[in-house]
C-alpha cells in the first residue's frame, strides 16, 4: 500500500480495481485500532443522545425503550452492510465509492456530496450548541467568539497529521464512554434499591403513568423518528478505516464491536431513565433525562456535570465531522466528481478540503446569525433526511456488491451481511417505513421534501456531467466496476 504522501500527486482513483485498497491514494495511515474502536465508540454516544432524547420520551413515554430499540436494529443492519462493504474495498469515500460501483457514478456523486453537506451544516449546527453551553458559563461573551475558536482548533486539529484528529477523538469518546458507563452503572443501583437514599422502583413507572403506551402508536412512531436521527455519525468510522495501517482488520473489529454498544448505551440508558423517574415528569422537559436521573439520585452538580458530557460530545462531533466531510470531499475529486483544485494532498492530509468543508461549516454559522429563520433554516432542511437517503443506497450497493465478490472474490467477505439478501431488504423496507413516518409530521415532512430535492437536482448535475464527460474518462471511470 503506498500512503508516500505528495502534494504533486496526480489525481487517482479512491481504491484501485482488484485490490479494494486505497493503493495510489497519497492520503496517511496515522490510524490505530484503538482510534478506530473509540472513532466506532464516540459515534454512537452523541449530543443527540444526551439532548434530543427528551423530545423522544416526551412524545413516547415508555416505549421510548422499544422506539430505540426498532431504530438500533435497522442502525445494526446499515452498519453490518457497510462493514461488509468496507472490509471488502476500504476507502476513504466510503459508502460513496461503494454506490458509485455498484449502482452508478451518479448514484456515487449524490450520496457523496449530500453527506459532505449533511457534515458541514452539522458542524454549523454542533458549533452553535457548544456556544451556547459556553456563553452560559461566561455570560459577558458572545456565542461567535466561541464559535470562531472551536472552528479554529478543530480546523488545525485537521489540518495536522491524521493521527492528531484520531487522538483528539480517542480521548473525546473515553470521555463520553466514562459518563455514560457511570450513568448505566448509577441507574442500575437505584433500580435495584442498592443506591443510598434510593427504594427500587419495579415497574411502576413503565406501566403506572399511563402504561408502556401512553399516548398509543402515535407516540411510539413519533419516538421512533426520534430515535432514528440519534444514530447518526456511525459512518465515519469506515471513512476513517481507510487511513488506518490495516483497515480490513480495523473496520471489521470496529463495526463487530458497535452491535452490542448501540444495546448498551441507546437502549439501556433509555431503559434506566423511565424506569427510575417518571417519563412526564417537568424536570425531563426542562433538565434533559440524563440531569433528571442525576438530581433524582442527588448527584451533586449534576446539571454542570452533564453540561461538560454535553459540550465534550458536541466538540467531539464538530472534530469528526470536519474529518468526515473532508475525506468524503477529496475522494469525490480524486473520482473526477468534483473541483480538481481540491484534488490535492500535503504531508499525508488533503488540507485544501479541511479548509473548504471548516469554511462552509463557519459560513453556515455567519447564516444562523444573519437570516436564523429561512437561509440556514433552509439548509437544515435540506440536509434533515440526509442520514435515510444514505443508508438507502448503502443497501442497493450492499445488494449488487455481494453478488459481484461472491462470484469475483469471495475471500473479500470478510465481515458477511446477516441472513443475506433477507435483512438487506429488511432494511430497505425500514428505510421506507420511516420516510413514510416523516410524510405523517408536519415539519418532518417539509424536511423530507427539501432533502429529496436537493437529492434530485444532485442526480441531475451528475447525470448532466457525466453525458458531458469524454467517452474516454467515462470508460476509466466506470473500471472499477467491471
């Protein structure tokens, strides 16, 4: 594998036919397993979990439990299918080359672009949240001030050597996955009556406030869409894979590993919040769930304790998404799928995406400032469904994909898709389930429909580029996939 980084590299394919390695590809190797693990590990534990949790249990009470569960299921399956692929052919574009071979270059080119853009709102987004957290603590200073030096740092975090941004998450994640296995370990004692000051409570707040059900499937669907949104993020950790020393092996011990954690820390904790307090009860609305249970069990500072998780999985998910984004980027123009002038990498990182995904990302912060109700209410919208449209065509790849390595390169299979094709259609058939879901809510539904046309007019600009390109590029472009 040759990773000798060259600013005057040529452009080159994100992973050369037969080999399903990023041979060519001039981007670092600075990734450890144990970067991977955490990368894997981090991804699952974010601000959506700890924050967006409450509009989930308030809409679902109880069955909440049961919403995550369904969701952490179908998250399961996209996970396995990407893992299969991305143990097959690790790349640096990720699922994005895996769609650009199995379905099309253009099926490649609007999947890429709508996650590069889906990373950058959200580190918009993620920017604003720590601001906010920020200026609470230090009430004389502005939210762009904060904004501006946590754009700065992570923006140099991803300028630097690759293995700087996989430190930078490793501690972030140890630091989440710390809170969180304190959380678990702290519910549990109180639901058994073991925690001082604390009697068990048995199932009295499952079924004595209304039931497991208490505002009926309505309630559990609107949860659900909750809780699908909370999942998202587990991708990078296939991007990732591909600057990793040995990125089979890592991405096949990564994603293997992710199953049981997304039980562990979605479901359980959901499990140990309505079981402990009741699911309607004010300080959920006001607090957030995870300071609810904390002030319950008379944690002291627990609010300032859960404000530092906060903050820390927000700056953790600003790293990772500038990361992400760029990665996505690059190997999109070094597809001949975007602006060859960011076709370039210096000292093993293709720092002119870092700083074109880090400007887009502060540009979208200047918006929420300046026209906070349409242009970045806009852009939230378009990117609203993204995450569905990506595991979408994850499983039509993963369809064609297998197929293709079982008659070509069966010793590829290294991570195997569950009961396949069984469960890859299952997950299909979920993806659909949920987009009908978002057509039954108002504000959903208008997310939806800005995602689906942002999702068409990118089909259309790579289905205009790819008649203009010449015969001969299209022909080296499609190699990969003969």
């Amino acid at each position: 594998m040759n990773r000798t980084p060259s600013s005057a590299a040529p452009a080159q394919t994100d992973a050369v036919p037969g080999t399903g390695q990023d041979n060519g590809s001039p981007l670092s190797n600075g990734l450890k397993q144990r970067h991977l693990s955490m990368i894997a590990l981090g991804g699952v534990i974010g601000a959506g979990l700890f924050v967006g949790s409450r509009e989930g249990i308030a809409a679902a009470g109880p069955s909440i439990v049961l919403a995550y569960a369904i969701s952490g299921g179908l998250v399961m399956l996209v996970m396995r299918m990407l893992g299969e692929m991305a143990a097959a052919n690790p790349a640096s574009g990720s699922f994005s080359v895996h769609a650009e071979r199995s379905i099309g270059r253009w099926a490649g080119f609007t999947v890429g672009w709508m996650f590069t853009a889906l990373l950058c709102v959200a580190v918009a987004a993620e920017a604003l949240g720590a601001a906010d957290i920020m200026t609470a603590w230090f009430p004389g200073s502005e939210p762009w001030m904060w904004v501006l030096l946590f754009m700065v740092i992570f923006t140099g975090t991803n300028l630097a050597a690759v293995s700087n941004f996989g430190e930078f998450e490793f501690w972030f994640a140890a630091l989440k996955v710390a809170a969180i296995g304190i959380f678990l370990v702290l519910g549990l004692l109180a639901i058994f009556g073991v925690l001082p000051g604390t009697d068990a409570p048995g199932a009295s707040h499952l079924t004595g406030d209304g039931g497991f059900l208490p505002k009926g499937v309505d309630g559990l669907m609107v949860g659900l869409l909750a809780s699908v949104f909370a999942y998202g993020g587990l991708e990078t950790v296939t991007i990732a894979a591909a600057e990793s020393k040995d990125p089979v092996r890592g991405v096949a011990r990564a994603v293997r590993t992710a199953m049981w954690r997304i039980a562990l820390f979605y479901v359980g904790s959901m499990a140990i919040i309505v079981t402990v307090i009741p699911w309607n009860d004010s300080s959920i609305a006001k607090s957030g769930p995870y300071v609810a249970v904390l002030d319950y069990l008379d944690i002291p500072a627990a609010g300032q304790i859960m404000n530092v998780v906060i903050l820390v999985a927000l700056l953790s998910a600003m790293n990772a998404n500038i990361y992400g984004s760029s990665r996505m980027a690059f190997s999109l123009t070094s597809r001949g799928q975007g602006p060859k002038f960011l076709n370039h990498v210096s000292g093993g990182v293709p720092r002119r995406t870092v700083l074109v995904c880090s400007a887009f990302g502060f540009l979208a912060v200047l918006l929420s400032f300046w026209w906070p109700d349409t242009v970045f209410q806009w852009l939230l919208n378009m990117v609203g469904a993204a995450v569905l449209v990506v595991w979408g065509f994850i499983a039509a790849a993963q369809l064609r994909m297998r197929r293709r390595l079982e008659r070509e390169a069966p010793e590829k299979l290294v991570v195997k898709m569950w009961a396949f094709p069984y469960l890859t259609w299952v997950a299909l058939a979920g993806v659909v389930v949920v987009l009908l879901l978002m057509l039954r809510d108002e504000n959903q539904r208008i997310q939806l429909l800005f995602t689906g046309g942002f999702a068409v007019i990118l089909t259309l600009i790579a289905l205009i580029r790819q008649r203009r390109a010449p015969q001969g590029a299209e022909a080296a472009a499609e190699a990969p996939e003969k």
